[in-house]
C-alpha cells in the first residue's frame, strides 16, 4: 500500500539521523562530566554572537507598542505584504536588481525557502543536481519533495564546480540545480569566473532540451565573507534562478526560523512563483512565519551581527591547522573549514579526535570521503585553547611523520 511505501521511507530515515546532531548530543554528555568549556565542540553550525542591538531594541519596541492582536496574529500567506516590500527594496539597493515585493515570499528560514522553492519548479521525478560537498539535510529536502536528488563530484582543489562532471550529468532529466555559496561545508565562496561558467552550461541546456531549468541558490551566508574574497550575487548570473535566504546567521537569530524566496524579475513566470509558494503551503504546513519576527526583521535588512569573529578564528585555524601538516582549502566565507584527514577514514579520524575531546564531523554526509568539517562559531579564547588539543592528536596518533 502507498502508505506502507511512506511510512516505510520515514522510518528508514531513522536510521540516518544526522551526525552533526549526534555530536553535538555527544559534546554535551561530555561537557556534563569534565565541563562543556573543556569539550571543543566544532560539530554544530550555531552562531556564537549576539544579534544586532537593533534588532533587540526594535523586538522590545514591538511588544511595547504595537497592537498585540495585529503582532501576534496571523501574517498573509505570502508574508506581510510591507516586509515583502521592504526586502525587494534593500535587494535592489545592494545588488542593483528590480524586484517588487510579487517576488518575495517569507519563508520559515532557508530550509522553509528552499523547500518552497524545489516544489515549484520540479515535479514528483524530476532530478535536481547539486554539488559536493553539500548541506547534507539537502537529501531530504529534495527527496521527499518527490524529486530525485543527483550529486556532482566535488573539484577538490579548490572546491569550485567540477564541470566536466556537471556538464555530464546536466541530462534532459535535470529540472533544477541547486548551489550553496558561501558553501556548507568548505566555506568556498564561488567566483564570477565559476557562476558565468554555470550559466553558460545551463543556457545552452535548456536550449538544447527545450525546457527551463531552474537555479536555486540557497544563501544563508551571504553576508559572512572574509577581507579579499568578492561575493558575487547568484542571480545576476542566469533569469531562471531562486534565491533563498535566511537571516539566521547575518543577524544569529537561527531559533527564530525567518527568512524568504526571492524570485529573479528575469524567471519565467516570475509573477507567479511566489503565489505559487503560498498554495505550496498549505501542503505542506510551512506557511505564515511569525508576525513580530518579519516585522523585526523588516528594521535589520541593512545590518548583521558583529561577524568578524569568525575571520578572526579561520586565521587562527587555518595558520595552525596547516602548520600541523593539514591540507585545508582556505575558507572564503562561513564559519566552517574542511580540511583532508590523515586517515583514508574520516569517521576515523573523528573518533579517534574525541579521545582529546575534539568534536570534528566526518565529511561523508557532505559528499565527499576523507574530509572532516569544523564549525567554528566558538569564542575565540576557546578556539586558541584547542590548538594544543590538535597538537596532542597529531602527536599521539603519529600523524605526518
């Protein structure tokens, strides 16, 4: 029965739970036996500073003084139409586009965007690429979205886009392509030469195949660029593209679960997606993100938090990492680095790291074997304090003699 297939589909997710969260679960078991500030934690992507005073001024303005009924009730299934407004101008302001708020929808985060957005353009079937390494909650997204997830092999030297790959695997199955840059997990950040690149491959595609194929960009990290790395913005590059944004990182409010899709003036039948994202909701219960989070938001479109923390602690990881005998492709952008393991095992290596109380995540679930991924939204005395934890499991494992 199609219920059995369904339920059946679920219950096999169990026994892929996520890793990271495993991890993390692990890191707090052990911090209640030596203390968490003793455990170096790098497992889970949770920012580590505090969101903008103005975003908490305006949250406590909001609840002073507006309307309760209005702050707290239900917002239009699209979002609050001046919010929509209000991102389309800041858009248009940054990267000299033309949208009005018609190809704005508010979204429950990233993921909430990103799920809206595969829904529109695939249908049950339908094969989305995306490339390594990858978010790996990406398989979940596209999968139970009924379309069929492909993965491009990673370009290891410097993880930009293999595209001989790509190019090969760009069959007239493809409906969408969906990309992450600033990138979880490699904190690559993908250059013009790359995103021109991609488009002249998928213009050419959908020429040759006679359909539209969509380019989703999945965006949560826009704003955590490092001194010397450019940033372009994805959809000036190719019409049939999506962006889905979240304000979790920029402004590290990731418990508040806001963010939005923005569809390119230029798409097909661009005035209709973001309605279309409203009748995709009423599916799948993602709609109508809360009230006085859109309204506060709307207050903080130009500002983030203090995120030079974060290029603070990649120096200090890549310098010393790297001086260890670590390969490591230098971070763009993010909170993240991946470097090689010195074990053909990456799960491995990470177990062997715990013994020192380093908490590393294993690259498989991003794609590519033989890497591991740090998070390192950490305080930045706690990340100095790690080196010499590195220093020991280099030491005792009998690495790079």
């Amino acid at each position: 029965m199609i219920i059995d297939m369904i339920t059946k589909q679920y219950k096999e997710m169990l026994g892929r739970k996520s890793i990271i969260r495993q991890l993390s679960e692990f890191a707090t078991a052990r911090g209640e036996q030596i203390g968490y500030e003793n455990v170096f934690d790098y497992s889970l992507g949770n920012p580590s500073v505090s969101p903008p005073q103005i975003f908490t001024d305006t949250m406590m303005e909001l609840l002073r003084d507006s309307n309760p009924v209005y702050l707290h009730g239900y917002s239009q299934s699209l979002g609050i139409p001046a919010v929509r407004q209000k991102v389309a101008d800041s858009l248009n302001d940054r990267f000299h586009m033309n949208y009005t708020r018609e190809h704005i929808f508010m979204a429950t985060g990233a993921a909430g965007a990103i799920a809206h957005a595969l829904r529109c353009v695939t249908a049950p079937g339908d094969e989305v690429l995306i490339f390594a390494p990858y978010f790996a909650e990406y398989r979940a997204y596209i999968n139970l979205s009924g379309a069929v997830m492909k993965v491009v092999p990673a370009d290891v030297k410097d993880f930009q886009i293999n595209f001989e790959a790509f190019e090969e695997m760009l069959t007239e199955k493809v409906a969408a392509v969906l990309l992450n840059t600033p990138n979880n997990p490699s904190g690559a950040v993908y250059t013009c030469g790359t995103l021109t690149k991609l488009a002249e491959i998928m213009t050419a595609k959908e020429k040759e195949y006679g359909h539209d194929i969509f380019l989703i960009s999945d965006e949560p990290y826009r704003e955590i660029v490092f001194s010397g790395t450019d940033a372009p913005y994805v959809t000036k590059f190719y019409p049939n593209s999506i962006s889905c944004y979240s304000f979790s990182k920029s402004l590290s409010i990731p418990g508040e679960r806001i963010g939005y899709v923005a569809v390119n003036p230029a798409c097909r039948d661009a005035q209709y997606i973001a309605d279309m994202c409203g009748q995709i909701s009423r599916g799948i219960g993602h709609n109508c993100p809360p009230s006085i989070i859109q309204l506060a938001v709307a207050k903080c479109l130009d500002v983030t938090s203090d995120l030079s923390v974060y290029e603070t602690n990649r120096n200090i990881l890549y310098k010393e990492l790297t001086s260890l005998g670590f390969e490591c492709v230098k971070p763009g952008g993010t909170f993240y680095i991946f470097p090689k393991a010195p074990d053909k095992d990456a799960a491995a290596f990470c177990e062997k790291a715990k013994k020192y109380d380093l908490i590393l995540v294993p690259s498989d679930d991003f794609g590519v074997p033989g890497y591991f991924r740090m998070a390192f939204c950490i305080d930045t005395e706690k990340v100095v304090r790690s080196l010499e934890a590195f220093r020991k499991l280099v030491k005792g494992e009998n690495y790079f003699r």
